[in-house]
C-alpha cells in the first residue's frame, strides 16, 4: 500500500505534468463564465461545508438534477445509483432473490468498494441504517425519487468533511424543500411479457411566506412479482462447460423423492430386476413408477421456475420540511419523515434431506408405516432404514419471507448569519429502522426426526408416532415422502403442521442514529489573491444496533439455519475544519482535517488538500489527496457467536503433511497434535464466527478503522470556440488497509502450520478423549485483516445545440477501471478488474459508459438512454467439472422516454420504455440464482410506464 507521503509527492508531479500539458484537451463539464458566477447564489457543494458559488472545485461531483430523474424512469434511488457507470461490484435490489441480502434492502457500491464505504446523505446530514438490524449502510428504500431535488455524487474520499464510511465517496441527496404549488404525479406500467406491473402516485405540496415555508409529500409504491419460469433465460438452471456448451441441471432433492439404495444386495446393471446398492440412489422419478437406479441427468428437479426473479413490495412514505424565520438572521429549520416498506422473497420448496444437506441426521425407519407401504425394498421384499433421503415439500408452495421495515427521521436545528461574513447551524438528527420478518416453509428438524420414526396403530386404526402404544409421540404426525403431490399420497396439511406449524421463523432488528452538529462557515479576510473561505465544525453521533433472531433460529433446529443476537452501540466525537485559500488570480488551494475520538477504538485523524487551478477560462485543472477511514460496525463490534461447519482440510494430519519433525510439525503440537496423527481429507470443520467483541467476552475489542489513501487528478475543459460542448477526465486511485474481515478457517489452519499463526483460535481434543488431536472449533471472529487496491479513470462528454427541429443535449459518460486488487488473509491478492467473482464481490467491468441524447422541440422532450457494461470473466467451480475460465458477454440496454408538456392545464404526459429491445441479460453461471448476475444486470426484460404530473 502507498502511504500519505507518497501520494502528495505522486499529486506534485502530476499536477507540474498537467500545468507542462496544458494544450491537451481532456473532457470536462461546463465551466461558467466568471461575470455568471458572481451572479449566483452561494452553495454547499457536497465534499465542502465551504458555500462557493461554482460547483466545479477540486473535488470531482456529478450532479444529476430533477429533469434528469424524471427522464431516467425509475422508481427508487437505487435503480438511479446502480446505473451510473461509477457503481461496481454487487448491491442489492429488488432483482436479488436469494444469497446473504435478504432484508429487501436497496444498495449502491461506489467503485466495488462495497456499501458499507459509501457514505449516504439527505441534505448534507447522515441517514440511519437500514435491513434486518445492526447494519452499516442505508437502505435506499427509504428515500422516495419524488422528494428529490437533484443528486450530488462525490466520487472521492471525504472523511475529513463528513467522517466515517466515506471512502469510496458520497451521496447527498438534496430534497424538494424550497417546493411551492400542488404537484401530483401518476405511474404506471408492467413488462412486455404481461407481469411485474408497477403503479404507484406521488403527491407534493409547498408553500410560502413572510414567515417561512412548509413542503409535505405523500405517496406510495406497488411492484409486482416475477418469476424465473416467465423467462427464458431463468427457466432452467444452467451449467457451463469448457467447450462452450451448456446443460440444464436441478436439484438432487425432488418431489418424488430420492433415497439410499438397499445396502449389501447384489447390483447387477444388465438385470432389470436387480436391486441398486448402498453406493446409489434409488427413486420412482417423476414418471412415479417402479423404484430404481436414480439418474443424475433425468431425476433432477429443476427449481427456477417457482423462484422470484424480481421481488414484490409495496411502498408508503409521508414526508415534512419546514423552515421558520425567527428574524432577520435566525432560522428555525425541521424535516420529518416515516417510511414503510413491506416485501417478500420466495425461493422453491424446501429441499428436506435433513443429513446431507442440514447435518442433522433423521434416519427413516423400516418399522415406518409410510415405508412399509410405499418405500423401496430390499431382494427380500422388506423395508429397511434409510439414512439418506431427499425430497421436495413441493405441497407446502415455497419458502417465503415476508417482510417488514419501517423508518423514522427527524431533523430540527436552528440557522442563521452572523453580520456578512458567517453562516452557523446547530442541529439535531434522529433516526431509527425497525426490521421484522416472518418465514414460512421451513421446517423443526428434530420433529422430521419424530415423524419419520417407527410407528404403530392405535385402537382406531390411525398411524401413529412411536414403534408402540407406550412409546407414542403427543400430536406427532408421521411423514410420507413417498407420495405424489395432487394425489391422495401427498403430504398431507397435518403432515406439514406437524413438522412446521407455529415452528415457522420469526427475527426483528433494528438501527438507531442519533447526531448532534454544529458549524460555522464564511470568509476570514481578503488577500490579493481572494477571500479566504473556512468552515468548522462540533459532531457528536451514537449508533444502535440489535438482531433478535426466534429459539428455533438462535438453537439450529430448522431448515431456515440458524442465528444468534446481537446488541451494541458505539460513539463517536468529532470536530472538523476546511480552508479554501486563493494563491494566485487563477489557483485555489483547499484544506481540511478531521479529529474522531470513537468509545470503541480510540482516536483517528483524516485529512484532505486539493489544488484547483484555472489557467485560462476554458480550462481548469484539480487534484486532491486524502486519507478517510471507516469505523467498524455495531456488527462487526458485538455480532452474536454462532458455530458453523466450513469445509476445510487440516494440514497437521499426516495424510496431508508427511512431516513428523521440524518448526512446521512443532507448530501442530502446540495445538495438541500428537505424534502419528491422522484425520480424513476435507472435514467440514466447527468454527465459531461472530463480532469482534468475542474476543473478549463481549467487554472489549481490538478492531480497529480501516484506513485508506486516495488520489483524484482531473481536467475539465469548456472550449469557446465550440459552444455548449464541454468535457470532463478524472483520474482516481483508492489503496485501503486494515480491511475488516475474517480470516478463514482454511487460513487460520494454515497459517498455524506454516508460520505459527493463529494457533491460540485451534483447540483441538486431548489425551484420553477417543479422539485425540481432532479439532474441536476454530475461532474465527471478525478482525482487520488485508486490503483494496483500485484505480480508473472517469470521463464526461456532454454537447448542447440547437437546430430547426429542437434543442438536443448529448452526454457520454464512462468509467475504464485500471485495476482492483483485493487482499485477503496471509497475503493473497485476488484480481478483480474485467472479471466476475460470485465469491468477491461480484461484477468488475472494465469499461462502462452511459450515453443519452435528449431532444426538445416544442411542447416534445423525448429523450433516448443506452448502457453498455463490457465483457467479463468469470471462474466456473462447478462440481461437475474442473474449474474454468469463461467469457461473459458485453450487455447492452436502449431505454425511451418521450413527453408532452400541456402548457394550458399544466399537465405533462410521459411514455416510456425502459429495455425498449428486450435485451436478455448475459449468461454468467456462476452467479447464484437467474443465470445472469442481478445486481449489475437488467432481467426482467422489457418495461413500459406512463407517468401523469400535474401542477396546480
């Protein structure tokens, strides 16, 4: 990693090679001429506390303002976000079905960095986090686009204006709170293919006085469901080869179940009455005939269909600014906000093999009615026990989370002017994020246990639970798997009750914020060169988090996994101040650092210094160098401790290492190896996982903040000689350390052997136990460990003009990703520029761009969008084969959105076609779930809108 040094010397040189090169001509936006600056009110730019009257400063921002919303069509903040050719890597939409983000939230990850180092603001001030509890990023659910007045992206650390988490960059999302009149805005639409239809109505209202202004919207949201089986790409699951060609697959856990083969009978291939061994699978297959030998290739369910390919929710938000003038120079200020969101996941029934697939063993018995009557046979004719048994619970209709979310903000502050020269704030923030899901179709694995036990008739002739009368099991009811679904050997409802019931699972969570702020900003005094601008700060913050998962999560004895509390918070207290100093007629300096004292870690300093120099009124240069850091997260402090079984080879075992003698065969004897030992090949191992805090018994921690250096050198360039172009090349580095992770079992085994690391996190058993040198748990909590290389460079190409037929505006906006090297545990870099790594972060483009061109003429605005993200690579892994690299294809999207602008009614009529060619996704295998990776991808296909906005 480069250090702070280093960086100030690389902006030097830079800077001398950009002032030496001045002819070159690099994109840029508009540079406003210096007469129209004077002209314009001063601003607060996000990176800057400073109020200045451009937004072109050193800091490179895009700013996407409210007609260019309206023309995107979308719906929520993290469609608009995800689009920018900026984004990278993977955040979750409504698009993401299945995998670890399962809270219906909505991300953004600014340059792959992750959402968690993205910082997200509303109005220049923090926004709670948002999921199922004690999360470190905002859900964008809770921002409704109808109260957006425009969106400003940092792209550029900036802890040392803003704090923590603002690594990557920043998003400030400025609010409609100046709004006066009644605007009421109508949506509407669905996909081609008749599904997933959206409708929605949105309504604000403002007005104004001697006195102040009060702005209220309301509004709410309605998307509708669609599933994998409704395209083609999704309806099978895929799996790829080295030679290019691809195959259907499925699951080895069907409705018509799929169990061990009799053990010991003698299998012969050629005899059609001959009985398959223990070593295969028998099943009666979806024919349901006879049993037999079970084939892989025919005998697979394919479960896409019955999952969401795009998740339904539904949406209310009720939002409230008001500002109150006290005097001439104090201004009472509030912003009120509640926002609800309810949505639901469905994946395909669940596949119950309680021993392969969930560990538990649930063996089915031979003395079971249900196997007696329907079960396979050994050459005898008799039932016997089966241990291994597969089958699809396709009757209880899928698995499916329903949930919760409910959000809460409150700002109230005081503003106002001291004389000319200075601007202060003092304010309050409050934030709070209640999560609840409830799941279905899950089921009790110890009443799996019960209910596929033997059993006995009572007095009536009904089955019950227990091989006799005295052994009968309260309200158990015995578990056919052998049926058909839709016959009268099905599941049947008590079946299902027995075994699930009130056992479906229930979690809730939260996160709370609360902020106190102060700031006083204005000007100093005046130099020849210009008025030295400054502005300071007080910041005050707490963060809450808490996870409360059932006893059925918190004790593993479901098919929903398991999970376990967690509850901390952690303080922050800091103080800030930012310089902007003129050197010269045409060079700006900017200045600022940043003091955080945290209750958990201590202290931390950030700092920043930009250089904006304008050589000539078409052409400007900037550079800034800074540090930034992030804090670690109330989950990553005191996430709950919860065991769990990754696989894992231990190295200290002789039939993985011959070694009997020398440091690395010492390095196994600290931990309890004893001479001679030897275990199994791949084991899954008991590891324990969980927040730092475990460590220490909850009391403590040793986590510390990431850390990182970043660079930006930019040019932007407004040529006079061709009116209304401008173009934009920024070049951007980011290098993080202390990266805060864990490390592994594989590399914690590892490491011990090698290097006598991390021996203290193996216990293994001892003398006398039966199974000496074993592990016993592998301790694997969250700490700092590796880090993230990455730069690229950015470029804006916009042209406004004029003919006969219309005004027409053309932007080109692109980012080329140079590099991401991501370091994990013992030194290991894994490269992720051009390349797809479902198990790192997900996609890493190298080139995207985004090219719109609007045209106005008359009463018309129409305006047409294309997105291209370029090909990538991706490691297959699949078992079937070996591994394997392979090409994904370029995507590209055309969007179409026309208006008509009903001057006499105030009313505009809006049509629009979002993927007007229907253009499928790329197929990447790798990815979980559709096929094609969600989260960078468009995959619902074709999506036509009509939007009705009338202002009275």
């Amino acid at each position: 990693m480069l250090k702070t040094n280093k960086i100030t010397k690389s902006i030097r040189l830079a800077l001398l090679a950009s002032i030496s090169s001045s002819f070159f001509v690099v994109p840029s936006a508009a540079i406003a001429a210096e007469e129209e600056k004077k002209a314009v009110e001063r601003i607060e730019v996000t990176g800057s506390r400073i109020k200045r009257a451009d937004i072109e400063g050193a800091n490179p921002v895009t700013v996407i303002d409210r007609a260019a919303i309206d023309k995107i069509g979308v719906t929520n903040v993290g469609d608009l976000l995800q689009n920018l050719t900026s984004s990278a890597g993977a955040a979750a939409n409504t698009q993401v079905n299945n995998g670890s983000e399962n809270s219906g939230a909505i991300r953004f990850s600014l340059r792959g960095m992750g959402d968690n180092r993205t910082l997200v603001l509303l109005n220049g001030r923090r926004i709670v986090a948002g999921g199922s509890g004690a999360n470190s990023a905002v859900d964008l659910n809770n921002i409704p686009v109808s109260i957006i007045k425009r969106v400003e992206v940092l792209k550029d650390g900036a802890s040392s204006i803003y704090g923590s988490d603002a690594i990557a960059g920043v998003v400030n999302i400025i609010t409609r709170n100046d709004f006066e009149g009644f605007e009421v805005q109508l949506t509407a639409g669905q996909h081609s293919e008749g599904d997933g239809a959206q409708k929605g109505f949105d309504i604000t209202m403002g007005t104004r006085s001697d006195k102040g202004n009060v702005v209220l919207a309301i509004g709410a949201n309605d998307q509708e469901d669609v599933f994998m089986g409704d395209r083609g790409f999704s309806e099978f699951e895929l799996r790829a080869y080295p030679d290019g060609h691809t195959e259907e697959g499925g699951s080895s856990a069907p409705p018509w179940s799929n169990v061990d083969g009799y053990p010991g009978s003698a299998y012969d291939p050629t005899d059609p009455d001959s009985k398959p061994t223990a070593d295969f699978n028998v099943t009666r297959g979806p024919e349901y005939g006879d049993w037999r030998k079970r084939d892989g290739s025919t005998d697979s369910y394919n479960y896409n269909p019955v999952n969401y390919l795009q998740t339904p929710s539904k949406k209310f938000y009720l939002s409230a600014f008001g500002d109150y003038f006290i005097n001439d120079n104090v201004t009472a200020f509030a912003e009120a906000s509640y926002v609800k969101v309810d949505s639901q996941r469905l994946i395909a029934p669940e596949p119950l093999a309680p021993l392969v697939f969930f560990g538990s063993p649930a063996p089915y018995s031979a003395d079971n009615y249900y196997n007696m009557m329907y079960g396979p046979k050994d050459k005898d004719g008799n039932s016997y026990e089966i241990h291994d048994w597969r089958r699809r619970m396709l009757e209880s209709g899928g698995r499916t989370d329903n949930r919760q979310s409910r959000t809460v903000r409150l700002v109230a502050g005081l503003k106002g002017t001291i004389g000319d020269e200075y601007q202060w704030e003092i304010s309050y923030n409050y934030g709070e994020n209640f999560f609840n899901n409830y799941a279905t179709g899950y089921y009790h694995l110890d009443r799996v246990a019960e209910a596929v036990g033997p059993t006995h008739m009572d007095s009536d002739g009904n089955v019950q639970c227990g091989a006799t009368a005295d052994d009968a099991i309260d309200g158990c009811v015995p578990l056919n798997i052998f049926g058909e679904p839709g016959t009268d050997t099905e599941i049947t409802p008590e079946m299902l009750q027995y075994i699930s019931g009130n056992y479906n699972t229930f979690e809730e969570g939260g996160n709370k914020q609360y902020t106190w702020q102060a700031i006083l900003s204005g000007d100093l005094f005046e130099t020849d060169a210009g008025i030295i601008g400054f502005a300071a700060g007080l910041e005050y913050r707490k963060e809450v988090g808490t996870y409360t998962p059932d006893a059925l999560l918190t004790n593993g004895i479901t098919t929903a996994g398991d999970a376990v509390a967690t509850s901390g918070f952690y303080t922050a207290t800091e103080a800030f101040v930012e310089f902007a100093i003129p050197l010269t007629d045409t060079l700006e300096a900017d200045a600022a650092i940043r003091f955080s004292d945290y209750d958990t870690f201590g202290k931390n300093t950030s700092g920043k210094v930009g250089l904006r120099w304008r050589p000539t009124d078409e052409l400007m240069l900037r550079a800034t160098t800074s540090t930034a850091f992030r804090a670690p997260s109330t989950s990553e402090l005191f996430g709950g401790a919860a065991t769990g079984f990754p696989e894992a080879t231990d190295p200290c075992s002789i039939q993985n290492s011959p070694e009997t003698s020398g440091p690395k065969w010492s390095n196994c004897v600290s931990t309890g190896v004893p001479a001679g030992f030897n275990d199994d090949g791949v084991e899954q191992i008991p590891t324990k996982e969980g927040g730092n805090a475990n460590f220490f018994g909850g009391t403590s921690f040793d986590l510390e903040p990431e850390e990182a250096d970043i660079l930006t050198i930019g040019v932007v360039y407004s040529p006079e000689s061709v009116e209304g172009l401008s173009l934009t090349v920024d070049y951007w580095a980011i290098e993080l350390d202390n990266a805060i992770s864990t490390i592994g079992t594989q590399s914690r085994l590892n490491a011990c052997y090698n290097s006598g690391l991390y021996c203290d996190s193996i216990s293994r058993f001892g003398a006398g136990s039966g199974a000496e040198g074993s592990i016993i748990l592998v301790e694997d909590f969250t700490v700092n460990v590796g880090g993230v290389d990455t730069s690229g460079v950015d470029t804006n190409v916009r042209y406004a003009f004029e003919t006969d037929v219309g005004e027409f505006v053309a932007n080109l906006t692109s980012t080329y990703l140079i590099d991401y090297d991501k370091e994990i545990a013992l030194g290991e870099v894994i490269s992720h520029a051009g390349r797809f790594n479902v198990d790192h972060d997900g996609n890493f483009a190298e080139w995207k761009h985004n090219f719109s061109i609007d045209w106005k003429y008359g009463d018309f605005d129409t305006n047409l969008s294309v997105r291209y993200i370029s090909s990538v690579i991706e490691e297959e892994k699949g078992w079937w084969t070996d591994p394997f690299d392979r090409d994904v294809e370029a995507n590209t999207t055309v969007d179409l959105q026309t208006s008509y602008h009903l001057e006499d009614y105030s009313t505009k009529l809006t049509l629009g076609i979002n993927n007007l060619l229907d253009q499928d996704p790329p197929f990447v295998y790798s990815a979980f779930g559709a096929n094609t990776d969600v989260s960078s991808y468009d995959v619902t296909g074709r999506y036509m809108y009509v939007k009705a906005t009338m202002k009275f």
